[in-house]
C-alpha cells in the first residue's frame, strides 16, 4: 500500500493496516482531501475506496462498532441490502418521523416539525462561492475552527464505496440505520443525484454530488 500511495504522489503522515486489508491513513485534513480525489479516482485500480473518517475519537468509535460486529459477514449484510429499495426505506423513515412528530404537544417538536416540511428556498439557494469543499465536516476542528492538524482516511478494501457500512459493520443502534438500509440510500443517491461518498465520522455521512441540485424542492428532503 505504501508503494501505491507514493505512486500517487498521496500526502499522509502515518500508514497502519488495521484489518481484513483496510487501511488507516493519517494527515493534515486539507492533504487527505486532496488524497481522496486522488484515491477515489483511482478506486477500480487499486481496489480500495478511500473515505474520510474524521478525528481519532471518531475512529475509535466506528472501529469499536467493527470489533463488536466483526462476526458478521459482508456479503450477508450486501445480501440485505440488495434486497432493500433505498427510495422506498427513505419515505418510510420520512413518513414515520412526521407521525411521530405530530403526536407530540411539546413546541419544540411541533417546531421540529415545521422545519421538517418546509421549503425554505431562499435558505436553500445554491451559492457556488461558498460550495468549498474545505466544508466537509470530516476534515474540521470544530474547536479551532480550521481544518484539522490530525485526522484519518480509511481504505475500504473494496472499489464500490457504498459498500462501505458493511466492511465497518456500522449501523443498527437507536435511530441510526442499519448497515444495508445506508447503503440501499447510498446507491438510490448515487444512481439518482450520482452522489459519491466521501465521509463517514462517528454520526455523519457526508456525500459529493458532480453537478449540485439546484431546485430547493428536489433537496429537501433529498429523496
């Protein structure tokens, strides 16, 4: 692996194999962005899909989830998941938190609600200056407010990066989706917006689409 990163020319600090060939790569936030770009076009070639992770804390987080859940198969949670339609598993988690909410008497679940089902569109207007991609939460310091001097990228031993809840066996506590029901979304996303992942921390997914929506009401909800 070390070979193939030098052969890209990937900047990174630190390089540690951590399990079944997936790899921890460590740097600047800044410099592993720009070793995504260039690991994710690279993907098929080395068979591994690169995805930002975000702070050590959120490593260990996402790879205690691993090592609790390392017993679980890949292809049976990719058997799961092809069996799901992500469209059809997005309107049902909508339609179930919509009735959940207006159940509820309390005014900052009513307030919850209203932002659910309203369309902001002057909030939601596309600004293509500030649609930087230094505003990916996985490479941020949240308290320095900069890009973070330490975080980590993951190498998904796979070239299909929706593929990648599966590998890290994440998903299924509370309210958080099941592995196979984030990637069925993942590639209702990707065949519909052609979104690509790009992240995953500890409780965020984080997804690049080629060309932004620009219609308000085809972003909110993103279904």
């Amino acid at each position: 692996m070390k070979e193939m990163l030098e052969r890209l020319n990937v900047v990174y600090d630190s390089l540690e194999l951590l399990s079944d060939d997936m790899w921890r790569v460590g740097g600047r936030g800044d410099a592993l962005l720009d070793a995504w770009f260039v690991l994710n076009t690279h993907k098929t070639e080395t068979h591994h899909s690169p995805l930002l992770i975000g702070s050590e804390q959120s490593l260990a987080l996402i790879w205690e989830f691993w090592a609790e859940n390392a017993g679980t198969a890949v292809a049976d949670i990719e058997e799961r998941a092809e069996a799901l339609d992500g469209r059809t598993f997005l309107q049902q988690r909508w339609d179930a938190e919509v009735t959940s909410l207006q159940q509820q008497q309390d005014p900052d679940e009513q307030e919850a609600l209203h932002a659910l089902t309203q369309v902001n569109a002057s909030a939601m207007t596309y600004d293509p200056q500030a649609a930087n991609l230094d505003g990916f939460f996985a490479i941020w310091d949240t308290t320095t407010q900069n890009i973070s001097e330490q975080c980590f990228l993951l190498l998904i031993p796979t070239p299909d990066e929706t593929a990648a809840h599966a590998y890290l066996r994440y998903g299924g506590w509370n309210s958080y989706p099941r592995a196979e029901e984030h990637i069925a979304v993942l590639r209702y996303w990707r065949e519909k917006y052609g979104a690509t992942l790009v992240s995953l921390t500890a409780d965020t997914v984080e997804l690049r689409l080629e060309q932004p929506i620009q219609d308000p009401h085809h972003r909110w909800p993103l279904r």
